[in-house]
C-alpha cells in the first residue's frame, strides 16, 4: 500500500495514473471512490486509503454510485505480489468461490487455508470469501448498468446461489436494492432515425 501522502496527493491531484491503485474512503459518508471521481473533494481529515475494493468494502464502506469504483481497472495489489495470491485471484474471478469452499481453493494452489488466509489480508486487505462477494457485485452492478436483463438472470450470472442472497448482498453494501440502482444507473440516448428522403421514399 503506498503511503497516506502519496495517495492524499494523487487524489486531490485525481491523477488517472492511480486509478485502480488505491481506492478513497470518507469517514463522514462512509463511501469509497476512485482518486480520480469528480465529486467535490472530502477534507483531507476524513480521508482513509485503502488498496482495494474488497479491503475498503471490510471496513465498512459502500461504493460510490458516481464514479463505480468496480469498474476501476485492476491494480498491482489485485493481481498479486505473489503468485499464489494471483492465481487464487484468477480462480476467484472465474467463479471458484461460487461453486466451491476456500478449503477447495486452498487445495488447488496447494497451501493451507491459514496461509491462504494470511497471504489474503497481508496483498488484498481481506479474505478470500469477502473478495468472491466483491468481486459477484461488481459482476452484478455492470449487468445491470449495461444488460436488460432480469434480476434473477443478472444475479445468477454474476454468481449468486439464490435471488434472496442478490438482493441482500445490495441491501448490504448499497444501502438499495438492485432494482432502485439500475434506476439510477445512465441510459444510452436512443438512436436517431435517419430522416427518408424524397429519393428513398419513392423507391
């Protein structure tokens, strides 16, 4: 994690360079942003740093509906120091934690789950279980900002067992359900018809 300095720079600065390298978290609000979101800034007191969603998710923070930090791009501490912390990412990403347990992840990298654990909260911020549901909502927030599909398909593509545990993994986090954040989420102009002209009419 790089230094309270550093991040508090970059983010008043909101330097592109640190998208997805650290994420802002606002003690008053309790939102977390990317350093690069236009909301007016926080005061420096009321900023805390954290090197991932999931870290700034556990303690306690909700994403902010402005900027999506779920759509920030992947930064070295999600990727991993380490390559067994890469691959479990990796694995985490393809669906690993919706199908089976972190004992069945810990045996495919070939470690225990102690260490697992512990390589989790030292390179991520928080455990494989809390990065599986950050990862199914961020999944799931980018269906619905850019699919028509139903609920129920939204939350089973993004990897939830059950439509109740969809809703209240949004409940939770959001503070909304899903249905009101697709509410607010923008919608794409529709197209404009390109007026006939006389020409075409008449063929």
């Amino acid at each position: 994690m790089l230094s309270f300095e550093i991040c508090n720079a970059a983010r008043l600065r909101r330097d592109a360079a640190y998208d997805g390298v650290f994420f802002t978290a606002v003690k008053t609000t309790l939102i977390y942003c990317r350093p690069v979101c236009r909301v007016k800034q926080p005061l420096t007191r009321n900023c805390s740093y954290y090197p991932t969603a999931s870290a700034a998710e556990r303690a306690g923070y909700r994403p902010c509906l402005r900027c999506r930090p779920e759509s920030a791009p992947f930064c070295p501490a999600w990727n991993g120091t380490r390559s067994t912390v890469e691959r479990a990412l990796k694995l985490i990403a393809r669906g690993a934690l919706d199908r089976g347990s972190v004992a069945d992840l810990a045996d495919r990298l070939g470690v225990s789950t102690r260490h697992l654990a512990r390589l989790f909260d030292q390179y991520v911020g928080a455990s494989p279980l809390q990065t599986a549901n950050t990862v199914r909502l961020q999944r799931a927030k980018r269906l619905l900002d850019t699919t028509a599909d139903s609920m129920t398909e939204v939350a089973f593509r993004a990897g939830f067992k059950s439509l109740r545990r969809f809703n209240a993994a949004f409940r939770d986090l959001y503070g909304r359900s899903p249905s009101e954040i697709r509410r607010r989420a923008p919608r794409p102009a529709p197209r404009q018809r390109r007026p006939v002209t006389q020409v075409e009419a008449r063929v």
